[in-house]
C-alpha cells in the first residue's frame, strides 16, 4: 500500500479528493446547511481517501484492459468500495449530526445505496482513471529516458570508434616520418618526436571530454603543425586568423586536425613549392564557424570528395549537434574552404 502511494505524490493524492470534496460541497452550498454540507462530504470524501489507499494496488495490479474480465473484476470491486465508502459515510454523517437518528444499520445502508451508489461507482471509475492516466505517463517518461539513454550511449560507441580511427592515423604518419629523419637529422628527429609527445599528452588528457575551448584545440593543431613543418621545411606557411574573444568558445575535441591534415595534403604536398593555409573562427549569428583554407589552385586540387579523416568529423557533429552543424568544402577564388558550422555555446546531446 506504501509502495503505491510513493509512485503517487501524497499531496496530489490527499489534494484530489479533498478538490473532490470541495466540488460536491460547492454543488449543494445553497441546499443544505453548511455544516451538514460540509459533515456529509468530508466524511464520504474522506473515507474515499482511506479506502482507496488499500483498493490502489489491486487497481495496479489488475488494471482495467479491453476485455470483459477486467470490467468483470472492477464492477465488482468497484461495487463493494462503493457500498462500503457511503455507509461509512453516512454512518459517520450519522454520528456527527442529527440526521438519521431513528434508521437502524439495514435502513442506513439501504439508503446510502439508493442515494448515492451510482455517484459512488462513477467516483470509482474516476479514481481508476486517474490512477492509470498517472501510471502511463510515468511509464511514457521512463522509457523516454531509457530511449535517450540508449541514444546516448549510441552516440558514445560512435565517437569513440571515430577516435580509435582517427589516432592511428595521426601516428602512423608521424612515425614514418620521424623514421626517415633518424637517417640524417637526429636532432630534428628528436625535435619532433617532442612534438609528438606534447600531442599524444593532450590526446590521453581531452579525448574523453566532450568539450575543450578553441585556445585548448589550437594548442594541439599548434603541436601537429609543427611536425608538419619539419616535414614540409620551408614548403609551409601558416596563418592564424582567430580572435581573442573566440578563445573560449567551446567545440569538440581534434575537430580541426582532419581539416588541417586535409589542406596539407591536397593543398601543399603535391606543389613542388609548397602552399600557405590560413586557420580562422569567427562568429555569424548563432553560430562559430571555424575555417581552414589553403591556396593551391584549382587545377592543383587533386582531393574529388570527402575522404576518411573528413567522413570522420562529419559523422562525428552530426551524432553531436544533429541538424545544427554543418562540414563543408567550398572552392573560393585562390583555394578549398573546409568550413565547419556549429551553436555558438550550444550542450552537446551526447554531454556527459
């Protein structure tokens, strides 16, 4: 009985039938003597109250259903509560007032039944509802919790199949080159292999965060730009175009890398004189978005579509920010845009 009324708040019971109450007390206000008003409602509406506390697990247990057993059971349970709720309703009217003073016990259950059992019935049925009506909207919120749980937990199993894609990548190119160095420039091989430490440290500290701001993010790029240019030497430029307000903004973590690694490859590599790539994050609207572009041009773009490290990140904010980001490749008069558009300080759906 306790367990039944904890998944149905104490205050909205209580509050339902003393309104209850309150209504039939309304309904004959200017019929009836106010204190016998007020006796005969308190008592049938009170003992409503307590008989339906030991009638709410049955009603749980067996609830009402499309099919004649279950109306079977309930006209039969609701017809012996009833009974019961208006005899001691009005026995207890009885002993408050002076009403019913000469009727014996069969009299006052007699008359209980013809007044008020059909009220009492429909009260019932009304009690039924309302308590199923409660029952399925918990039942409706839990599984929509359950749903977004299982969501999230989705969206997580992707992102982290994602990462163990990406990281790979990023080690087996820099391993290969540091390999080839090794042969003839120890130093830069060591300079390197530095670099490379800097950024796997911040690939085990804010890979499990769904959130780094921009100043953390361009610290890495920063990392992984400088092995690139060993690589590269003096066949690499790089411009940096992000404002200083910008620098918190919050966007997910190694986002640029694949949009960086996408302009060396398909911009800069394949020119025997190198390229320039310009970084830049702005604000439009609602919305950051975060630019990388390189100058090679359009006769020296080799790149048809969106490759692995691209596909990546564009699978990765979509199970982030749904339809509210956008991944990109534009031409612009002197290069390829790779543009990125998401919230300005928007929670991730997938946020632990």
């Amino acid at each position: 009985m306790l367990t039944s009324l904890r998944t149905l708040p104490p205050r909205i019971y209580w509050g339902a039938w003393a309104l209850a109450g309150g209504y039939n007390f309304l309904r004959a206000i200017f019929d009836v003597p106010l204190y016998m008003n007020f006796v005969f409602n308190a008592a049938h509406f009170g003992a409503w109250a307590l008989l339906g506390l030991l009638v709410l697990p049955l009603i749980r247990r067996y609830p009402l259903r499309m099919h004649w057993r279950s109306w079977l059971f309930h006209l039969l349970l609701g017809g012996v509560t009833t009974q019961i709720d208006i005899t001691l309703g009005h026995w207890l009217f009885a002993g408050l007032t002076t009403a019913f003073m000469d009727k014996t016990a069969y009299q006052l259950i007699f008359i209980a039944f013809q007044n008020c059992f059909h009220i009492g019935l429909l009260t019932y049925f009304g009690f039924v509802g309302i308590v199923q009506l409660n029952d399925a909207l918990k039942l409706a919120r839990r599984r929509d919790l359950q749903i977004a749980e299982h969501k999230t937990a989705c969206v997580r199993a992707q992102l982290q199949s994602l990462k163990l894609q990406l990281q790979p990548h990023f080690l087996f190119n820099t391993l290969h080159a540091i390999g080839s160095l090794m042969h003839y420039d120890v130093a830069t091989a060591d300079r390197m292999l530095n670099r490379l430490s800097d950024m796997l440290r911040t690939s085990l500290r804010e890979s499990d965060k769904p959130l780094v701001t921009l100043k953390q993010e361009i610290s890495f790029i920063e990392a992984y730009l400088d092995i690139e240019k060993i690589r590269f030497e003096q066949r690499l430029a790089v411009e940096w175009a992000i404002p200083d307000h910008l620098q918190d903004e919050s966007i997910p973590p190694f986002i640029l890398q694949p949009l960086v690694e996408n302009a060396i490859k398909y911009g800069v590599a394949p020119r025997a004189d190198g390229g320039r790539i310009v970084i830049r994050a702005y604000a439009r609207g609602a919305s950051l978005l975060l630019e990388v572009e390189d100058d090679a041009p359009p006769q020296a773009a080799q790149q048809k579509g969106f490759g692995i490290g691209l596909s990546n990140t564009r699978s990765r904010l979509e199970a982030l920010y749904g339809a509210a980001q956008e991944l990109a490749l534009l031409r612009s008069a002197c290069g390829t845009i790779a543009r990125i558009s998401i919230p300005l300080r928007a929670p991730l759906r997938a946020a632990a």
